[in-house]
C-alpha cells in the first residue's frame, strides 16, 4: 500500500483494518446458493467476489449423455422458475437443426404457456424482493396468490407445478385439458386489478422508494459491457427484447410494447419495468387467446368430433395448422447432424441453447447461455460503496437465479 | 419547511392508499388450504405416484413386458422382470419394481407405454421411514379396477378399452392349435408341471422369507414356468431376502 494511502487511512481515527466476510452460500436471502466474499470497510463493500458452482449438476455433460427424449425432462431443471423457457430454447435450437417446422397452434400454445410462465417468473420475484427489503408481513403472498393461480393451470396442462416437461422438440406435448382456455382468460382479466393492488401498496410507499431510488445504479455503457441482458438491461434504457428485436415464434403477429425505463437504471427502475412487463405478458397472453388457430381446446375438441380426431396431415380439423406437435415423441427421437444456436427472451434475459447433433440419439454437444450468469456477473460492480444493507435489495433486484447461474 | 411538511402528506397518504389495499383483503375470502383437512383438488394431468394400471373393465393386467418404460426411464428406476411364458410364447411379468426414491415423476414412461398401462396417479403423499420402502413391487404398483376406471376417466385422452380380447383369446387360440396341431410341444408343458412343482418346492423357504404379498405375486406365475426360467426364479430369488433384510435393517436401528 502506498505510504500516503496508509497515512490517509490512520489520520482518520475511526477507521480500521478492512474485513473479509462470507455471505452464504446459505443465507437465507440469497435465491439459491450464492456465496459472496466481501471485503468491508466498516459498514460499507469495497470488493466482492461471488463464488459461484454450489448447485453445478452438469447440465450440458447431461445432455450428452442422455437421449434427446430423456434431456427434455431435465432441461427444466435448469432454470426452475421458468422451465418452459429452457425447454423452448433447446426445442427452438433442435428444430433449427433438424429443420422441423412447428404448426402455428404449436407455437402460439407456446407462447401462452411461456408468457404464463413469466408472469409466474415475475410475480415470485415481486413477492421475494418484498422480503429481501424486510417487507416480511403480508405483501409476499398476494403476488404469490395470482402465481399460485397460474400454477395450477400450467400444472392442468402440462403435470407439474415448476418442472413442466411441456414444450417438446417439434412443438408441446398435449392439448390443453377441457376448460383450461376459459380459466386463462378469466385469469388474464382479473390480473390487471392485482398489478394495480400491487402498485398500491409499493410504488409510491416512501420506505420502498428510499430503499430502492438511487441505489444500486447499473449504468448502460457497464450493461452493455458485461452483456446483461432481460429487464435489467431495459431498466438501463437498452431497447433490447428478442421478442420484438429479433421476432422469433408468432411474436411478430403480437401488438406489445416493450417497456423500456429511461431513469438512471437503479433497483427502483428495474422494478417498475418488471410491473410494467407483468402487464405486457397479460396482454400478449390475451391477443394469443383470441388469435390462436382452432380456438379454444373445448371448441376444438367439437369440430373434431366431425372427423373422429382422425389425425391426419391433411385433416382441416387436425392437420395443418391446428396440431400442436410435427415431431413424433418416442424414445428414439432423433435430430438430423448439424449445429445450431436459438435464443429466447426469458424472464431473466436472452437464454441460449447451442447444439450439435450427430444425427444419433444423444447430442454431441450442448452448450448454454445462461442470462443469469451473465447478469450476476455486474453484481460486484453494483455493490461497491454500498451498505451491507443494500446488498440484498440489489442483489434480489438484478433477479438472479442460482441453478440458471451454476447450471 | 413547507416542502417537507407537503412531501410527510403526501407519504402519509401513499402509506394508507397501501394500508387500505391490505384492509380490503381482509374483507376477502382466504385462499389458503389447510391440507390435510382439504386435499388439493388435482388435475388428471397431474404427475403423482407411478401405478400401473389394469383394464376398467376386465381387470386384466395391461402391461405387455415391452420394457419401453425401462428403457426410456432418465433415472433407471424402473426394473422389470419377465420371462417367455412356454406355452404361450408370450412375455409374462413376474415383477414390475419402480424405485420412488430416484424417480423424478417426469412421465416420460407412461408417454412411452404403448398400452397406457404406467400411468401417473394423483397421489402425492408417500413419504416412508426407509429407502427400501419407496421400491415399490408389482403388487404394491397394481391399481384396483375401480382406481384404474378412476384414472382413466380423470386423465380424458387414454382410452379406456385397450383390446381386451387380444391379450386372452389370442394366448387361449394360441395354447389350443399347439394342443392340436404341434404334438411335441404338447407333452413339454405337463413336464414341465412336476418339475415346476419341485422348483417351486425348492425356492419355497426362500418365498416364506420374502412379504406374504411378494409370495402371493409370484406364485400365480411360478405355475406358469418351464425349466427355463428356473434360472430367473433363481435369480429372482437370490436378491429378495437381500432386500427382505435390508428392510429389517433399518427397522432394527430405529427400534
Ligand atoms: S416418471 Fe420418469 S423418472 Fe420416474 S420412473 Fe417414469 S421415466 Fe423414470
Ligand atoms: S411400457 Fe407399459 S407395457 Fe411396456 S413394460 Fe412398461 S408398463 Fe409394461
């Protein structure tokens, strides 16, 4: 250390030695098992080291040494807040692949049960930042009542509440059950007067907004850097959505705004922006009830009886259009040799899937981008000069999900 | 002075917009469920407890011993058992195990049952004092008939008529043109009978070590066997009382 750094440090009195302390890897706000190294000073972070690797299961060994049928049961697993968006991107980089073109009421069954998915995603996020900010009484479970509510739908169609298994190379596994569309536009018209609930209660309460304004700013040029991508780039002012960037599946058909936030990119900006994405998903999810092809499943169930759900390619009541899978699920599903990258939009940020394919079985190679990973790694930068107290509302605000980060 | 005065008004006012959004719950019906008083009203699609189902109508085994399941199985928890029956060269299940405690519950043997016959129920609650305990047997798996009409409507797709006939009468048709027709074949299965007496005489202190329920599941079939699956009998034999004391193991700790 420099002679006149050691001289400015003992002329103030009050100062002391730095302290290196460990945070988690079970503390009990972080999602998951992150440790942090922090070198403090007093009350304030002066350095951080995350070390991450807690939860590594080797996803990728594990898609190269499983058939691609079996994998897509795992591959949920990965990002476990959000699984249809892990499925989606294996099956959109497969499909690139194996050159499979997914049917329209595929794809926009697809886009439901993601943006479904989101809102869960959004809403978990909501109700646990609550807690990391100490709002311990009540608040957690009203978002936590409407993300139970989709929940149960997502487990009526696909089985399970969280690991999904739904969204399949070549298109999603069933047909949703009897009565399962009019309980999704039922939720999609309530849910708005939930999100003004919310609001109520946070955007403008004082205590949260000197908890969160001004804290943890995330400059554009430092997101950009370090490739965040999701809402917390947009909360910087970075137009970036893949959905309407880069339009992948039927988003190009969708009228949505992507919320941007031109503030300073602080914890308070990136909450509002996931409010504000909330409320887009909604829409989405009811410009996709109304557009998708064959209606609802009831309705389609009626016109097929015309033809005895026969199946056929050719069939205007079940080809075409309207089947929801082009690939046949067995055990020996096979994906022709080639090499192929997809990404999506998920929750946290563009999610990647690259593949390369033999044309046997099992993949030869897997490989992931994983948003979260990239996102955490502005962590040590947001947290530097600030409170120890503040690490956890930053650090719940980039929303970080660990098994996404360790995979 | 006056800006702080205004900005403390204006939070208060924000602080009891909030509090009043928390008041007008409490107006509201919970939507919490207390469990296991009231039981979650699950969906058919509902990915619970693997059973293995039998016909509706006939409650006739459906499986059909293709090992589909097994092989597709991400977590290798499904070990079946199964031999050539000799008289009716078809494959016949002797023991169907399924361990819980390494199945993740993802489905994908009941997609793969060419026979709707591995299916997901609704049960949840299976939690036990042992490992062992979650290896579940073929008798423990098998669903009544009523359970089994219950899935079967629950879960819509499946059809609730999978060939009945085939699986009997074909076995029937086929036993009698070997009576008729093939007269070598004929006296192998009646020679077969005496030995697979002795062979089941032989493996009976091994069976009164094994679970009443076990014994019970074994032997319908065991009349069944030629010489041939002495072996399997034998090897089948020589796991149980392993398992039968690994079982008891942990009880004696606990105790
Ligand atoms: S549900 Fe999955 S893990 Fe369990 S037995 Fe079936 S295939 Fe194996
Ligand atoms: S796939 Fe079905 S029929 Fe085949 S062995 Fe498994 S349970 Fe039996």
């Amino acid at each position: 250390m420099a002679p006149e750094k050691i001289e400015a440090l003992t002329s103030t009195r009050l100062k002391t030695d730095e302290m290196i302390i460990n945070m988690g890897p079970q503390h009990p706000a972080t999602h998951g098992v992150l440790r942090l190294l922090l070198t403090l000073d007093g009350e304030f972070v002066k350095h951080v080291e995350p070390v991450v690797g807690h939860l590594h299961r080797a996803q990728e060994w594990q898609g190269q040494n499983r058939t691609w049928f079996q994998y897509q049961a795992l591959i949920d697993r990965v990002d476990y807040l959000s699984g249809m968006f892990t499925s989606w991107a294996m099956a959109r980089a497969a499909e690139k692949v194996d050159g499979c073109q997914v049917p329209l009421r595929g794809e926009y069954m697809r886009v439901i049960v993601s943006e479904m998915n989101r809102i869960t995603s959004h809403l978990l996020w909501l109700g646990t930042y609550g807690i990391d900010l100490g709002a311990m009484f009540g608040f957690p479970f009203y978002p936590f009542r409407e993300r139970e509510k989709l929940l149960d739908l997502l487990e009526a169609i696909s089985g399970q509440r969280m690991m999904f298994n739904y969204i399949r190379i070549g298109g999603v596994q069933s047909e949703a059950p009897p009565g399962w569309f009019a309980k999704v536009s039922e939720f999609v018209k309530e849910f708005p007067d939930r999100v003004d609930e919310y609001e109520a209660i946070l955007t403008n309460n004082p205590i949260f907004i000197k908890r969160t304004k001004g804290v943890g700013i995330l400059k554009k040029q430092l997101a950009l850097d370090y490739g965040v991508t999701g809402p917390s780039l947009r909360a910087s002012g970075v137009p970036l959505d893949l959905r309407k960037t880069k339009p992948y599946s039927v988003y190009d058909r969708l009228k949505f705004e992507v919320p941007i936030h031109e503030g300073d990119g602080d914890t308070f900006d990136r909450y509002v922006l996931r409010v504000k994405e909330m409320r887009e998903s909604n829409e989405i999810l009811r410009q996709c009830l109304e557009q998708i092809p064959g209606g609802t499943a009831d309705e389609l169930r009626e016109r097929r009886k015309a033809c005895n759900s026969c199946g056929k390619a050719d069939c205007s009541n079940c080809g075409g259009d309207l089947m929801i899978m082009a690939k046949k699920q067995n055990a020996g599903l096979r994906i022709k040799a080639g090499e192929g990258f997809d990404a999506i939009e998920s929750p946290r940020g563009i999610l990647g899937c690259y593949i390369i394919s033999t044309g046997g079985d099992t993949a030869y190679r897997f490989k992931w981008r994983n948003p979260s990973f990239c996102n955490l790694a502005a962590l040590p930068d947001l947290l530097i000069d600030h409170p120890i107290a503040d690490i956890m509302a930053i650090f719940g605000s980039i929303d970080v999900i660990l098994p996404d980060v360790d995979r | 002075m006056f800006g702080l005065v205004g900005r403390a008004v204006e939070s208060l006012y924000y602080v009891c917009v909030g509090l009043w959004t928390v008041a007008k719950h409490t107006g509201r019906a919970p939507i919490t469920k207390e469990f296991p008083d009231t039981m979650p009203d699950l969906p058919g699609a509902f990915r619970g407890r693997l059973a293995l189902a039998v016909n509706p109508e006939t409650s006739e085994h459906l499986c059909i011993s293709c090992r589909q399941c097994e092989r597709v199985c991400p977590d290798k928890c499904i070990d079946i058992t199964a031999h050539k029956s000799p008289e009716t060269g078809k494959l016949e299940l002797i023991d169907f195990k399924i361990d819980h405690g390494l199945c993740m519950f993802c489905g994908l043997c009941t997609e793969v049952c060419p026979t709707t016959c591995i299916i997901n129920t609704n049960d949840f609650e299976m939690s036990d004092y042992s490992r062992e305990a979650l290896i579940y047997d073929l008798k423990k798996l098998t669903l009544t008939q009523d359970e089994s009409a219950h899935y079967f409507s629950k879960k819509y797709l499946p059809i609730p008529k999978p060939k009945p006939k085939p699986a009997p009468k074909p076995a029937a048709a086929a036993a009698k043109p070997a009576d008729g027709v093939a007269a070598p074949a004929k006296p192998a299965p009646p020679a077969a009978k005496p030995a697979e007496g002795a062979a089941a005489a032989k493996s009976a202190p091994a069976a009164t070590d094994k679970p009443a329920g076990d014994a019970a599941a074994t032997k319908p079939t065991a009349e069944k066997k030629a010489d041939d699956s002495k072996d399997s009998e034998k090897e089948k034999a020589a796991p149980e009382p392993s398992a039968a004391e690994g079982k008891a193991e942990p009880d004696k700790t606990e105790g």
